[in-house]
C-alpha cells in the first residue's frame, strides 16, 4: 500500500487523461493506458459493489 496519505477530493488526473493527445502515443503505450483503465474500472466496480453490500447489510440491521 501507499505511504501517501489519502486525499479527501478525488484526484483529478482522469480529466487530465482525457485531454491528453492519443496521437503522440505509440500502439504499446496503448494498449499499456488500456490494461491500466481496465484494471482501474474493475477496481471501481469492486469497491461500488463492496459499499452496496454493505448498504444492504445496514438496512437489513436497523429494520424492524
């Protein structure tokens, strides 16, 4: 894990990647980019997946 501590606003650098030009990038710098955003959205998938879970669990505690 990283020593940084965790920033409390989102970090940015998604909106910086969408503006960068793909142009300049070479196919395996692509495909590199893809494999990352891939692994990133299952990460993102995962961790809204694991708060619904306990969502769920909450609601099913505190109903009567």
């Amino acid at each position: 894990m990283d020593d940084q501590p965790l920033n409390e606003k989102p970090d940015m650098t998604l909106g910086f990647l969408a503006k960068q030009d793909l142009y300049t990038l070479s196919v395996g710098d692509l495909d590199e980019r893809i494999e990352a955003l891939k692994a990133e959205i299952i990460r993102c998938e995962k961790a809204k997946a694991d708060r619904g879970d306990s969502r769920s669990e909450a609601e099913k505690l505190f109903k009567f």
